[in-house]
C-alpha cells in the first residue's frame, strides 16, 4: 500500500480529483478541519483501494509520460 500511495501523492491536479471522487464514493468526504483528505489505507475497505489501485495504473502505465503529458515513466505498482 506504500507504493500506492505514493503514487497517488504523484497525481496532477486533475488526476488527484478523479482519485478523490473514487474515495468519496465509497466514503464520502473525508476531509478535516484544515480542508486537507487524510486518507488510512489501513482501514479502506478493499473494493476502494483496487478501484484507486486500477485508476492509478491506467494512468501510468500505457507510455504514459513519454511525451510530457502523463506521470514519469518510473512508476511502481503494487497488488493491494
């Protein structure tokens, strides 16, 4: 789950909404007082981190990054 994360702190804007629109459709808004997500990927539920996990992948994985408009072709993937 180290490595999903860290993917997801790698997201663009844009990006980054997709994956918290996948969160809050399981969970609703999870943000705190300071209008930050804290996300505990201990306790999400699975059906949410493979979603996050298939969402990430397609995003980097297919070349993604080659030409400037995707994440950097070093991204890692995990099983969840």
């Amino acid at each position: 789950m180290k490595v999903l994360a860290d993917n997801l702190q790698n997201l663009s804007g844009d990006h980054l909404e997709g994956a918290i629109a996948i969160i809050r459709e399981q969970h609703g808004d999870a943000r705190n007082e300071d209008d930050e997500i804290e996300l505990d990927f201990d306790t999400m539920d699975n059906a949410t981190l493979w979603k996050l996990n298939a969402y990430v992948k397609r995003l980097f994985g297919g070349g993604a990054g080659r030409n400037g408009n995707g994440p950097s072709p070093s991204f890692r993937m995990e099983e969840v």
